[in-house]
C-alpha cells in the first residue's frame, strides 16, 4: 500500500528536516534568534555584547554606547562602586582588594579608581554598584565603559 511519490514531494521526515536547516540557515540556534528578537525594542536595535547581560531598559542615540552604538567590548571586566559623575559622560570607578606584604606578614589595603565612560541609558549615579568593562581608548584616561548597573 506504498504510495508512489512524485517528483517534487517529500517524506514527512524529510520536511522536517528542512525546516530545521530553514531556522539555523546562517548558523546560529534557536536561542539566539530568540535572544536576538527579545532585544528589539521599540524599533531600536539593541546589540548582544557577548557578556550575558541584559541590555538597559531606556535607548541612547550615542555612537559610544556598547548596546546603541558601535563600541566593541573586550578584555577585563570588573565590578565597583561609582565614587564621581560630575564628568560629562564619564563616571570614575572605584573598588578596594588586598595585596600581601611578604617582610611584613600583613596584607595592605590598596584602592584602584578608574575613569569609565557613562552612557545615558544606563546613567550611573555616585554610590551605585556597577559593571564595566574594557574598550578601545576613548579618551586620555578613559578605556572602560560602564556595561551594566548592579
């Protein structure tokens, strides 16, 4: 009771494995394109940075916002506290750690402040807790960018 198929049909299996080669045509899984339709936003495109962070909830036109615009993150990440943003888009970031003195037996507390450029969609306040990470230089002082409020 087979039935003669013609020259154009599949069989189901078949089809079906077409339509999975049709979601992953340029290489890229399901979960992707769903991350990627999730960040759409009111029209505006919002970039996946390749950290696992979700992109902020307000838009920015800036070219040197790593999530509106066209800054590429790379290198070291770290996590501090804003300690100023009186700067125009910058925010100095500070965070403490501990460094052990070998002649003494006893650790020393060191401080390290960096200037991170501040996005206006994410608009990090003094006090707030924040992720920045590495990018190209964008000024004198200035290689990170603020990435995520914590």
């Amino acid at each position: 009771m087979e039935k003669k198929m013609k020259e154009g049909e599949m069989k189901e299996g078949e089809m079906k494995g077409m339509k999975e080669a049709e979601k992953n045509v340029d290489g890229m899984g399901k979960k992707m394109k769903e991350t990627r339709r999730k960040t759409m936003k009111m029209g505006k495109k919002v970039k996946d940075i390749g950290l696992g962070i979700k992109p902020p909830e307000n838009t920015c036109n800036s070219d040197t916002c790593p999530w509106h615009g066209h800054l590429k993150v790379r290198g070291r990440i770290f996590n501090g506290r804003v300690a100023s943003d009186k700067g125009m888009m910058t925010s100095r970031v500070s965070w403490n750690y501990y460094k052990y003195i070998k002649k003494y037996e006893r650790m020393q507390r060191c401080k390290t402040t960096i200037s991170a450029h501040n996005p206006e969609c994410i608009s990090a306040k003094s006090g707030d807790i924040v992720d920045i990470a590495e990018c190209r230089t964008l000024s004198k002082t200035k290689s990170f960018v603020i990435v995520k409020k914590v």
